[in-house]
C-alpha cells in the first residue's frame, strides 16, 4: 500500500467561507478564530445551528427566534425596532409607537394616539365614522 506520513506542526489546513476564492491557512499549531462581533453578554442560546452537509459545515439561523430582548431593522432613515416594550417605526421624521397599553402615531407634530388613557387624536377631525 502507500505510505502514510506523519503530519507536523508545520503542515496545516485551509479554511474557507462564503467569500470565496478567499482562503484561511494555518498551520496545525495555529488558532482559527470564528467570530461574530457580539457582546458575549448578550447572547441567546438555539438561535443558531451547525449542520454537516456535502462535506461542509453550515452555519444557519432559525426560523424560529427565542430568547431575544430586541431586534432592529434599519433601511436609510426608515428604522423598526421590536422589544417586549412594542414595536417603533419611524422614518426620521415620523414615529408610531405600538405597545400594551396603545398607539401612538407622531407625524412630527400634533401627536395621536389611542391609550388606556383615551384617544387624542391630535386636533384632527375624526371623519368616514
């Protein structure tokens, strides 16, 4: 049969991502950092899976989120963030609020709203009733 060699600290791997042609060579004594950019603190658990398929590893996100405190979603100006809080849309200018206890629809001036408190529909006349 052929002969087998016995690697050394200095033969190593190739790691490769998405953006490929790109490769990462290190050696066998070397460390492959994976990293994401989060405060460790702020971390969720079974949001995200590892799973061997045609000889790679594929790092994906589940469908179903759990365990988050916020997620923002942003276009230009135009910003959408949801809590445990509600949700804020605005656009730069504009801002809707929607939370437990009502709306809020800020058109830059004469807010409106619908609260436990009440509608105040910000001096606009209510009209099509």
């Amino acid at each position: 049969g052929t002969e087998e060699q016995v690697a050394t600290l200095k033969d190593g791997l190739q790691f490769g991502g998405d953006n490929n042609p790109e490769v990462i060579n290190k050696t066998l004594n070397q460390k492959l950092e994976v990293v994401g950019g989060a405060d460790a603190a702020k971390l969720s658990d079974n949001n995200i899976g590892v799973n061997a398929k045609d000889g790679k590893l594929h790092v994906q996100l589940s469908k179903e989120l759990n365990d988050l405190t916020s997620a923002q979603f942003k276009n230009g100006n135009a910003v959408s963030t949801i809590s445990s809080a509600g949700t804020t849309v605005t656009d730069g200018t504009n801002t809707t609020q929607y939370g437990p206890k009502g709306i809020t629809i800020n058109p830059g001036a004469n807010e409106i709203s619908l609260t436990d408190k009440g509608l105040n529909n910000g001096g606009k006349v209510i009209s099509n009733v």
